[in-house]
C-alpha cells in the first residue's frame, strides 16, 4: 500500500490491508486453480468415456481415476479459497475497527476539553450575561416604540376613537 513510516516499518494500519489484499488475490487464484481442475476433469471424463465406447475397459479405469483425482483436488482448491477468502473478510474487519478505534482516540481530547470549558458556574455566568443583554434589549425596543408613538403623535384619546369607530 505504500504507508511506510521513516525507519522503514510499515503502519500497523497498512500491514492488516496489506494482509488482507494479499489474502484476497490469493482466494482469486485458488478460484482459477480450481477452476482449471474442473475443466481437466471434464477433459478426463471426456477421454474414459470414448475408451468405454472403444472397450478399453482397462484405459477407462485408469482415465477415470485421474478425473477423480482433478475433482478431489479442484475442491481442495476451492475450499482454501473460500478459507482464504473469510480470513480476508476478517483482516478487513479489523482494519476498519482499528481505523475507528484511532479516529475516536482522537476525538477524546477534543471531548475533554469541551467539557472543561463547559464547567457550570461558568456556564451559569454566560446565562445570565446573555439574559441581561436580551434584557437590555426588551429595554432599548420599548424605548424606541415610545419614542415612535409620540412622534407620529397618536394618543389615548385618538386610540379610543379609533376603537370606538371599529368596534
């Protein structure tokens, strides 16, 4: 994979992928190794047939073992594949919990500071500045409102007729 540190070791993170990969490419050649195992055991059988068709009983017999011997050893190529192929899918595995296990071993200082930041009485003090700033501002609005009614000069005598008129 090529994540090689300075002294020539290999991160612990590559050599399980690397495992894995080799696991892997190593279950695909089994595969084919079986597969061609199969196809010469087709070829056998093929050839002990036209010696029975021929009467070469003899021939036959020992054409025939040969095909078996291709089948036995196309399914011992196909069980280490698959036997390599779930030793592949577990390698992965722990690939990817050692990649999570770093990422949360990272987020654990970050957490701890956050929760030293957020000690309760300063939280309780950055409560109450933010109340008393929204205060402040209810204060201010109701000002300026005042401020905007006197201007545009409506008084309780007016409101009342206005009232009064829609009502």
């Amino acid at each position: 994979m090529g994540n090689e540190k300075s002294k020539g070791k290999k991160d612990p993170y590559a050599q399980l992928y690397d495992a894995s990969f080799e696991m892997r490419m190593q279950a695909k050649s089994l595969e084919k190794e079986a597969q061609r195992a199969r196809a010469k055991e087709q070829q056998e059988r093929a050839k002990a047939k036209k010696f029975m068709d021929k009467g070469d009983m003899e021939s036959a017999k020992m054409v025939a073992g040969e095909a078996i011997r291709f089948r036995n050893e196309g399914l011992n190529y196909s069980r280490m594949s698959a036997k390599m192929g779930a030793v592949s899918a577990k390698l992965d595995s722990a690939y990817r919990t050692q990649q999570v296990s770093a990422q949360i071993k990272q987020a654990v200082p970050s957490l701890k500071n956050a929760l030293k930041q957020m000690e309760k009485s300063g939280i309780s003090t950055n409560m109450a500045d933010f109340e008393k700033v929204f205060e402040d501002l209810d204060v201010q609005v109701e000002g300026v409102t005042g401020a905007l009614d006197n201007v545009v000069g409506a008084s309780s005598a007016d409101s009342d007729a206005v009232s009064e008129l829609l009502g």
